[in-house]
C-alpha cells in the first residue's frame, strides 16, 4: 500500500477512535493514539518531501474509491502526490505533530481532552484530503472539512458565548468564500467539462482570450473562472473584506491558533492559487486582482497589528499579512516563492503562537499584553524561542551570508514583486516594503512589551485571581513591584520540545530550503506542479542593490522605533496615540470592519427575515389565502362549523366523486 | 423476479398491519406497527437487490385489468425504487419513535401503517387513477395525525393543510381527465412518451402545477408546512418531511417533465422565479424562528426550492442531484425532526431558549444533532452536498443568476442552522431542567444511528443510490432534450497566445512556462 494512504487515513482513524471513545476511552488513551498517529504520517511524509528535494520522487495519483458519476460531471476520491503536495504533507503533519504533543501539556486541565485531540486529528486528515486532492471538489471537501474542524475547535470552550460566536461566524464568513468557491467549480465545469485539475490545467491556456457571459454580461472566461476560484481563497485565507474571522478565531484554545489560524488552513487559499497556477496564468486580470487583494491585505493587516493589546491577536494580525505577501507571491507569477513562505511561514507562526501559548499558559490565562513585562527572567526559554520567531518573521538575514528563515522568503517575494517589472507588480512591492517596517515594529513591540521593561501583572484579573487561590488563607503581603506576588513558572517539557523544533525551522528552514524553492533550478524540484518562470528568477536575482537591502533596512528602522517606544519613552506610544486621535481608532477599532458588516449584512438579515415571516407569511399570504378563505365562509353562512370539524369527510366525499365521474367517463367514452 | 409480487405484498403487509392494530389493545398495536413496519423495510431491502441496474425500464410490473380500462398497473423504474426505499427506511423508525403517543394508540399506528400502504403506492402506481388514488388519499392518513394527535393549534394546522390540497388536487384531476381523453389511455408509461399538442401541455402544466407546487411546497404556498409541522407529533413531522414533500418532486419528475416537456421549458423561468425567491425569503424567516420544529420546516422550503431548480434545468447533473437532493433531505429533516422531538419528550417544549448547553449533559446527543445539522447545510462527506452540488452545476449550465441567488443558500442555510445549533447545544446551561435531562437511551440512540449512516454512505458513495436511477435519468433526459433551453454562459472559442511566446521560455508539458 502507498504510504500516502497512512498519512492520510491515520489521523481519520485516530479522530474516530478518540470522538467515539471520548470519556470511556479515558484522556490519556485518547491523546496517546492522535498523537501516535500524527507523528506516524509525519515520520512517512518527510521521506516523501526529501524525494521531491532530491529529484527522485515521480508525481502519482493513488485511486481510493469513486465518488460521483454524473452525466460528464465525474470525480473520485484519489490522493494526487507531486512536489506541491509533498511541500504541504511535511507542513501539515510536522506541525501539527507538534501542536498534539504540545497540547498535552497545554490542556493538561482541561476536561475534555479526548474531544480536543479527536477535532485536531480530524482537521489534519481533512486537510491532508485538501492537499491531495486531484480534483476541485475533493478540494472542497476538504476546504469545508477544515472549515468544520476550525468551528468546532473555536467553539471548543462552547459555555463561552464569544467562543461559539467566533465559531459561527468563521463557518458563515467562509461560507461565502465558498460560494465563489462553488460558482469558480461550477463555471470550470461548464467550460472544460471535467473538474480534474490536471485536465484543467493542461486545457487552461486554451481557452485564453475566450469570452462568457455571467450575470448579463459578457466577460474573458479565464478571468470570471479564476477570480471567483479566488473569492474562496480570499475566504479561507482571511483576505480583506473576507478576514474579520480570523481575529475572532482567536477564542479557539491557542494550540488550535498555532495549527489551523497561522501553520495549515489558512493557507489553503495561497496552496489553491499556487495549484492553479498555470490556470491563473491565462488571465492577466486575475492575476492582478491576486496580487492587489494580497498587497491591500498585508498592509492593512499589518496597520491593525501594531494597535492590539492581546497577545494573540497580534499574531492573528500578523498571519493575515503575511498571507498577504503569499498572494502577492502568487500573483506576479512566483508560486515558488509564494509556497516557500508558507513553508517558513508556518515553522515561525506556529512557533510564535505556540510561544505565546506558553506566555498565557505561565500568565495564567492573561492575554493582554499590557499586563506583561520583565517576563524575560522568569520563562527564559519560551524568551529564546519567541525570539527565533521574531527574528524569522522580522526577515533578519544578511544578503548572501545568512538570514533566518523569513529573510529568505519574504525577500523572494519582494524581489519577484519588484521583478515582474508591472504595475501591480510595483504596488506590491511598496506595499510590501511598507509592510515590512511595520511588521518588525509589532513583532518587537510584541517581545518588548512581554520580555522586556517592569512587571506590569497586578492589574491583570487573572493574575490576581491566582495569587488569591494561592495566598488563600495565608493572609495577603503587599507587593509594590508590580508582580502581586505572582511567580510565572516555565513551560513543562511537552510544551518545550515543540518549541525547540520549531524554533530550529524557523532558524533554519530559510537557509537550507532556499536553493530548491527559488533558485533558477527550482524547475526540477517544483516539476511542473507549480507554474514555474526561470524568467523571473533572473529578473529576481537581477533587482538593483537597493532593493535588496530596502527590506533589512525598514526591518532595522522598525526595530529602532519599538526599541524607543517600548524600551526607551515607554510614554512615547500613548502620546502618539492621542496625538494621532481619529486615525488611531480607526486602526485600532480593525478599521471598523466589523460595524460595518453588522450594519450591512447581519442586522438587515433578521430585520428582513422578521419583516418576511410576520408581513409576508402571516400579513399577506396566510390573510388573504387560508384564512381569508376561513373568514369568507365563515361569513357567508353557519357553514364554518362543519367545515372545521367535517373537512375531512368533505375532502374525502369531493375526492371520490370527483374519481367516480372519471370512471364513468372513461366507461361512457 | 418472476411470480412473487413484490410491491402488492408491501401494500398488502402495511395494510394487513393497519387493520390487526384496529382490533387490539396498546401495547400490542404498538408491536404490530413494528414488525410489520420492518417486513416491509425487508422487503424493500429485497426489491432493491433483486432490481436489475441497466435492466427493463419498468421492473416488478404487476397489471391486473379491473374495469374500463382502469387497472390494478404497479411497476417501478430506479426513481420510484429510491423513493420507496426512502418510506420504507423511515417507517419503523417512525414508529420507535411514537413512543410518547398514548392516546388512542392502536388507531394512530393504523393511521401510519394506512400512510405507509398510500405512499408506496405512489411511486408504484402506473395507472393514473390508481396514483390518483394514493396520492390524495394518502394525505388522509396525515390529516387524522395532524388533527388527533397534534398539538394545541392542530385544527387550524390541518384546515390549512386541507384547504391548499384540495385546490390543487381539483386542477390536477380535471387535467388527468382530459389527457385520458385526449391519449386513451390511463397508463403512464405510455403517457410519459405520449406528445399532447404545445397548445394544451400549458394548461396541463399549470393544473399538474398547482397540486405540485403546493405539496413541495413552493413559495407562496408554504404557509400550511410550518403549522402542519409544528402541530405534528414527531413521527408525523418525520414522514411529512421525509416523504411527502417528495411527492412534488416525484409528481414533476414523472408528470409535468416527460409528458409537457415543452410547456415545463416554457414555465421553468417561473419555477425559477419562485424558487429563488423561496431560498432567500425562507432562509431569513428561519433564521428569526424561535420554534425549533418552524426552523427546520422553514428549511425544508429553501432545501425544496433547490430540487425544484434542479429539475428544470433539464440536464443530467441537475436531475439527478434534485434526486439526490430529495432523498438526502429526507432523511435528514426526518433526523433533525427526530432530534427535536428528542428532547421535547423530555421539556415538552420546542421553545429554542428553553434549552442550552446540550453538549454538556447530552454529548451523544449533541454529535448526532451535529452530524446532521452539516448534512443539512450540505458540508461535503455528507448526503446534504453531493445533491445539492450536482443540481447547482445543473442548473449553472442554464443561468449564472439563478446559481448564484440559491447557492446563497449555503451561506444562509449556515447561518439558521448553526445559530439554531448554538442556541441548543451550546452556551452554559442556563435553564435546570433543560441541564437535567438524561442522554439518549438505547431506542433513542437506534432511531438516529441508522439515519446517520445512511447520511454519511450517500454523501461518500453516492453511487449506490445514483446507478439505480442513471438509465431512467438517462432517458428523461433525452426526452426532454428538444426542449432544452440554452444556457447563458455560451463561452466561445479561446485564443491562446502564439507558441512562441511559450517556447521562448521552455514550456513545460502542463502549460507552464
């Protein structure tokens, strides 16, 4: 049997064994199996990627069962392996390996552990189809299997009314990505008459230049299928307009955050594209509108993350921005260097998530960074490991010698920005210049607030409600460094050994991988599961100086700001704030996103659905059809009586004569 | 195949039930409905392995002449073959599930077992006056449930029942008469191939319509769904949604499509109209229900309006997935109908804030509800997807617009039912009795697991329940083809770039530079 099927089935089989076994099965039982299982398909998918990275591994696609036969419309469960995929496998199962064996020690109180271990497995299978998936609609299936596992695991503390809010609202605002999603497969069909993305993308170019009509209008048919294909990945991937999820995504318990919010599903859309992207490649159009949507989001996102307070929310912010660098990536034509910053992407985000795990695990549920500081001392090693992340994610490398892991990647992709010599091409790569500072200021101000400065802790709740069940009895001393006499303790070893190897990806991974992802021998390693442009590889590498060093030199002046407004003039934030006044709000209040849709779409919806069901349904039909006609008789004579208690009989009576005149007719014809 | 007749013993072994329960006491009426519920679920087990996939059009055909023409004429094709395993799936359930009823017990399992006799009769009927038969007879059986063992408001539920019925029905025979006139015959194979003059189908149409769309329902006339099942008892909730509402759908797929095919191309820009406002309208009335059992009827209504869309698309994909659509939809309003009466046997009560926080003394409870609360919003991996994708791609090939209005319905379906699903199983446990009430028992738990089963086979291998029905398919489909309408989509030609442009890069086998 093909490894691929074990790597894929392991975790379904483990969520069934754990979801069905629950309580009876017993905690340890059921994390034990899940995380066997993870580590299992983890162990058969590195082999798996190193095939792809040394050449020898040929794409192939494993049969499993046929699913439906409709007329042409045909598609089968069937495990697609190439180099893409491969990229993906050693993601998904490495860190979510990880994140089960993290969430040991994470949840060791929680209880309901064999329900959290059972959701996380079953979203790693359903990711795993998504990855494989040889088709659109097993695309979908797993794109809407992600998107039930992420609602469950939001949910997950379900007595919580933000958690199951956060948790509907992830599910519907994805849902409407996925009508485009739908829209894209429907519209795919119709015009190549197979959803098999093989077949598809061989055909793609074809079709160029041709034209459809959608919605009245007549429109280039490679651009309506593409851009509504992307409207589902602006969903999954948390892209402006269709982002105010994720933020929200966040009540989720933080293992979840770190798997499905930065390492894997969000990044479904940015795997999507890339998939796609000889088919892509057929729109000008379509590639513009990727590469504006990404650059609109990095920058916006990243604005918003430099105003946030909670710890994970910062990092949500984050990961939407640098999803928004994987679409400019995309957009300009380098899924090379768009999947190269999902692979470092998701060893640093998932690490610093994790890390800030272990900061709330030893903050005692504090999330708020305004009630960290001096933490450095206290949780040295979580310190180490977030400051790897920071240092991957701020891009800090030095050209040629040696750089972290998302110096590599984020570089790459502002270089093929640059590169691709067009307008849109120019607009990401301000964009993303400008991003870049901000970016190193949040991720410092983030390290600086929590590490850094005097303990902020006695004015946090939780803290003072653990110093109170500690000190409960003991009579209460008085602590005037600002620590309340709370003592945060370092992670347990669980929670460290996740933390190391991913730190070890987010130092390395960068380094070692750039060679194979980006170079202008990527070719052999991509074999044409990506759409692949050694053209632009050269323009990459031929960008002038200066734009080689703009990244480090914004990443440094972004560093040089966090260190003056978070070290050195700790007053100096607030007053910009207030001096900034209405635009701080804005940004702070997320753009006001979430009033607007309020206003816009959920308030109109039970407002509209209230007015069609007492106006409509009772006001109009139900008055002037049934008991208009009750009335009537009622009026008309003592007739009302019998027809409420002998309507049945009436009924029946009208049928049969109405049978027996038919009879009869037929007879007398 | 041969001798035995299958269909008139799973009318005769129903029948025989409906009668014994008449004569007996409580206890035993309740364990004469059972067994005699799943012999005939048995036997549908039978009749569907011993249907012949890609064999005559018409199996088990039995005919026995009675007088002038008007005959004792059963026989399935695939179509009738799902529908009737569909009722005969669904009727022990039904009836583990009446287990609260105590009033008159024997009459009301007489009144399911008669139900059960009339619905297999409608989809094994092929004279038209003997469909006539059942059809409408087959809702007495449903009024007496409605009107003896329903709730408070149940006089004006099945008034409302009533009064749309009979309109419709009345049309419905007058055009039966004239076709039997005007074709000679009452047989409806034959019918089926049958060209009525354009001019006429119209009429047809419209009075086949107007039994059709109410019994669907369509909107505007819906309004007698949302009562009718609100006052139901459970088990009637379950057969009303899970089996006669598909006789719409049975009705246009076997009468208005093959026999008008012209004047259903004609009105399909009406179903069209109704249907699409039918899923937004319906969708946003469920979403501000405070009824559990309304919700979910509203529901029904956008679900229906899919399979209604479907039909007229007049291509494979979108007959087959409102086939798809109907079975699925049975099954699992039948299941969320089962859920529901779940735990108003503990609260009597259907009030969705009178609950909360089900996961935490409900967990059995709270998955199964789960399961299929995403089979009703169509998550794929479930029955719920596989129709309802294959009808939108059927019906994308004939109008972007209409697509794009009822696929809204994924996003709205989402919303009513995760919102209804957080109101009663998740939050804290705000209301004592509610927190106090036991998990599923055993009867409860063999009424659900099977319904989920089937959920989750249909929606992985859909293919068990798609290859009875392709030939039949097949052949409404070429039926209907003269009259198929074209599509707005009309892509033409691509102009793909010079090759050298591609060259120039080195292209590589899959149109990549």
């Amino acid at each position: 049997m093909d490894p691929i099927l074990f790597i894929v089935f392991l975790p379904l089989l483990a969520a069934a064994i754990a979801g069905l076994g629950n309580r009876a099965l017993g905690n340890v039982a059921a994390k034990s199996v899940t995380t066997l299982a993870l580590f299992a398909a983890c162990l058969l998918s590195w082999p798996i990627f190193i095939g792809s990275v040394s050449g020898h591994a040929e794409p192939h696609v494993v049969q499993v069962l046929h699913w439906v036969q409709s007329g042409s419309l045909n598609f089968d469960w069937a495990l697609r392996v190439d180099t893409l995929t491969a990229v993906m496998l050693v993601v998904v199962t490495t860190v979510s390996a990880l994140v089960h064996l993290y969430s040991w020690g994470y949840m060791a109180e929680d209880p309901d552990q064999p329900r959290f271990f059972a959701y996380l497995s079953l979203f790693t299978f359903a990711m795993l189809m998504l990855v494989t998936a040889d088709n659109l609609v097993q695309m979908f299936f797993g794109w809407e299997g992600v998107g039930l596992a992420s609602y469950l695991l939001i949910g997950f503390w379900f007595r919580k009314p933000s958690a199951s809010a956060a948790a509907i609202k992830a599910f519907v605002v994805n849902r409407v990505g996925d009508l485009g999603f739908m829209l894209g497969i429907f519209g795919t069909f119709l015009v190549f008459n197979t959803v098999s993305i093989p077949e598809i993308l061989v055909r793609a170019p074809g079709m160029a230049g041709s034209t459809i009509g959608f919605l009245g209008y007549r429109l280039d048919t490679m651009t309506v299928l593409c851009v509504l294909l992307f409207i589902g990945a602006m969903g999954k991937s948390a892209q402006l307009g269709l982002h105010t999820w994720l933020p929200d995504a966040m009540e989720g318990p933080t293992p979840v955050s770190a798997l499905i919010h930065a390492a894997t599903m969000v990044t479904a859309g940015v795997f999507m594209v890339c998939r796609l992207s000889p088919m892509f490649q057929t729109s000008e159009t379509a590639m513009n509108v990727v590469t504006y949507v990404g650059a609109a989001t990095l920058f916006f996102a990243a604005t918003i993350g430099t105003t946030q307070w909670d710890i994970k929310r910062v990092i949500a912010y984050s990961t939407c921005s640098q999803l928004g660098y994987m679409f400019v990536a995309a957009g300009v034509g380098a899924p090379g260097a768009a999947m190269f910053h999902l692979f470092t992407h998701a060893f640093f985000k998932a690490l610093l998530f994790l890390g800030a795990g272990s900061v709330i695990h030893a903050m005692h549920h504090e999330q708020d960074m305004r009630f960290y500081g001096g933490l450095r001392k206290h949780i040295p090693l979580t310190f180490w490991a977030m400051m790897a992340g920071t240092l991957a994610i701020t891009g800090v490398g030095i050209v040629d010698l040696f750089g972290f892991a998302g110096f590599y990647s984020k570089d790459s992709i502002l270089e093929a920005a640059y590169g691709a010599h067009s307008q849109s091409g120019s607009v990401g790569f301000w964009a993303g210049i400008a991003a870049a500072l901000l970016t190193s200021f949040y991720s410092w101000r983030l390290v600086f607030l929590t590490f850094y400065g005097k303990p902020r802790w006695d004015q946090s709740e939780h803290v003072q409600h653990a110093v109170h069940d500690d000190h409960h009895g003991h009579g209460r001393k008085h602590h005037d460094d600002g620590t309340a006499g709370y003592h945060p303790h370092e992670s347990p070893l669980n929670m460290l050994i996740p933390l190391g190897v991913l730190s070890l990806g987010a130092v390395a991974a960068g380094y070692v991988f750039a060679h194979d992802f980006i170079s202008e021998g990527a070719g052999h390693f991509w074999r044409g599961s990506v759409a692949f442009s050694e053209e632009l590889i050269h323009h990459m590498h031929g960008v002038p100086l200066w734009v080689k060093w703009a990244p480090f030199a914004v990443m440094v002046t972004g560093f040089l700001i966090a260190c003056y407004g978070y070290l050195i003039n700790t007053a100096f934030p607030g007053k910009l704030a207030a001096a900034l006044g209405p635009v701080y709000r804005f940004v702070y209040n997320k753009w006001y996103f979430d009033e607007l849709y309020d206003r816009l779409f959920v308030r109109p919806a039970f407002w509209l659905g209230d007015r069609f069901w007492k106006l409509g349904d009772i006001g109009l039909i139900d008055r002037f059809g049934p008991n208009g006609a009750a009335w009537a008789v009622a009026r008309g004579s003592s007739f009302a009586q019998k027809v409420q208690t002998g309507y049945l009989y009436s009924y029946a009576l009208v049928m049969l004569l109405g049978l027996t005149a038919a009879i009869t007719w037929v007879m007398v014809h | 195949m041969f001798g035995l007749p299958i269909l008139s013993l799973m009318l005769l072994v129903p029948l025989a039930g409906a009668i014994a329960c008449l004569l007996v006491e409580a206890k035993a009426a309740r364990t004469i409905a059972l067994v005699a519920t799943t012999v005939d679920f048995l036997l549908g087990i039978v009749l569907w392995n011993r249907y012949e996939i890609g064999g005559a059009q018409w199996q088990f055909t039995e005919n026995a002449p009675l007088f002038a023409g008007f005959a004792w004429k059963l026989g399935i094709d695939g179509i009738a073959l799902m529908l009737i395993e569909l009722s005969v799936f669904l009727m022990p359930i039904c009836i583990l599930a009446s287990k609260a009823i105590e009033k008159r017990v024997g009459e009301y399992m007489a009144a399911f077992l008669l139900m059960e006799v009339l619905m297999i009769g409608v989809f094994a009927a092929q004279d038209l006056f003997l469909f006539y038969i059942f059809f409408e007879a087959g809702l007495i059986p449903m009024y007496l449930i409605i009107g003896i063992w329903g709730g408070a408001e149940r006089i004006y539920a099945s008034y409302k029942f009533f009064l749309y019925t009979l309109l419709g029905s009345v049309l419905m025979l007058i055009a039966m008469l004239w076709m039997v006139n005007e074709a000679g015959t009452t047989d409806i194979p034959t019918l089926m191939a049958y060209d009525f003059p354009v001019a006429a189908q119209k009429w047809l149409w419209l009075a086949f319509f107007a039994s059709f769309a109410v019994k669907m329902p369509m909107w505007p006339v819906h309004t007698w769904l949302p009562d009718a099942h609100v006052q139901a008892p459970t088990a009637g909730s379950v057969i009303l949604a899970g089996v006669l509402l598909k006789m719409g759908g049975y009705g246009f797929i076997r009468f208005s499509l093959p026999m008008f095919p012209q004047a259903s191309a004609d009105y399909a820009g009406l179903v069209f109209a109704l249907s699409m406002v039918a899923v937004v309208y319906t969708s946003l009335v469920a979403l501000v229900q405070h009824d559990m059992k309304k919700l979910i009827a509203y529901s029904s209504v956008a679900h229906m309006a899919i399979v209604t869309v479907g039909l007229f698309a007049f291509n494979v994909q979108g007959l087959e997935g409102s086939m798809v659509v109907m079975l699925s939809h049975g099954l699992v309003s039948g299941a969320l109908f089962l859920c529901v009466g779940v735990i108003y046997d503990r609260l009597h009560t259907r009030e969705i804030a009178r609950y909360g926080g089900l996961s935490i003394n409900m967990p059995k409870y709270a998955l199964f509800f789960m399961l299929f609360t995403m089979a009703s919003v169509g998550l794929p991996g479930t029955s719920g997807f596989v129709g309802e994708f294959l009808s939108l791609a059927g019906i994308y090939q004939v109008s972007s617009w209409v697509t794009l209005v009822c696929t809204t319905g994924i996003i709205l379906g989402a919303g009513y039912m995760l919102y209804l699903y957080r109101r009663v199983a998740f939050g804290e446990q705000k209301n004592a009795d509610a927190a106090a009430m036991p998990d599923l028992d055993a009867r409860e738990w063999i009424m659900l697991a099977p319904i989920a089963a089937a959920v989750l086979w249909m929606g992985v291998y859909p293919e068990s329940f798609l290859a009875p029905m392709r030939a039949d398919i097949a052949a409404l489909d070429a039926r209907l083809a003269a009259a198929r309408p074209e599509g707005d989509a009309k892509p033409t030609a691509g102009q793909p770039k010079v090759a050298e442009e591609h060259a120039a890069h080195g292209a590589a086998p899959e149109g990549a530079h």
